[in-house]
C-alpha cells in the first residue's frame, strides 16, 4: 500500500473533481450491459457483447467463454464447434 501526504490526496481529488463528466453515447446499451454484468455474473466485456446483440438484433454472441451461455436472451456460438 502506497501511502500519500493529506495534501497530495486532496490534489488528486480535486482534479477529479473538476475533470469533464464522462460522455455516453448510448446510454440504454451500457445500462443493459451493466444489467447482464451483475445478473448473469459475466466479464463487463462478454456482457457488453451480450447487450449490442440483443440491441442490434444478431441475437448471438460467438465467445469462448462458456458463462455466455448462461445468457437466454442470445444464442452462444463457440467457435470452431458446430453449432
């Protein structure tokens, strides 16, 4: 654990305090994204996959990761095996 002076913590602080907000472009799809991650207990990244099929209506996601499959709103493609 690094330990900081009170001072350089409050300057790290108030940079962050003043830093622009984040930007979202689509705010429905990382909401989705958000709500697979925490339900379906997904990597964010394999969830966001799951949200952008689901919104732009390919309805699977080819991913090596099995925990897709836990997913009922997307088809699971591994790939190199029939599906």
């Amino acid at each position: 654990m690094v330990c900081t002076s009170q001072p350089a913590q409050v300057t790290v602080t108030s940079r962050l305090c003043r830093a622009p907000p984040v930007t979202v472009v689509d705010e429905a799809l990382l909401l989705r994204a958000l709500e697979v991650y925490e339900v379906n207990r997904l990597d964010f990244a394999q969830a966001y996959l799951v949200a952008c099929a689901e919104v732009s209506g390919v309805g699977a996601v080819a991913s090596f990761d099995r925990a897709v499959s836990r997913v009922r709103t997307v088809r699971h493609i591994v790939p190199g095996r029939a599906s």
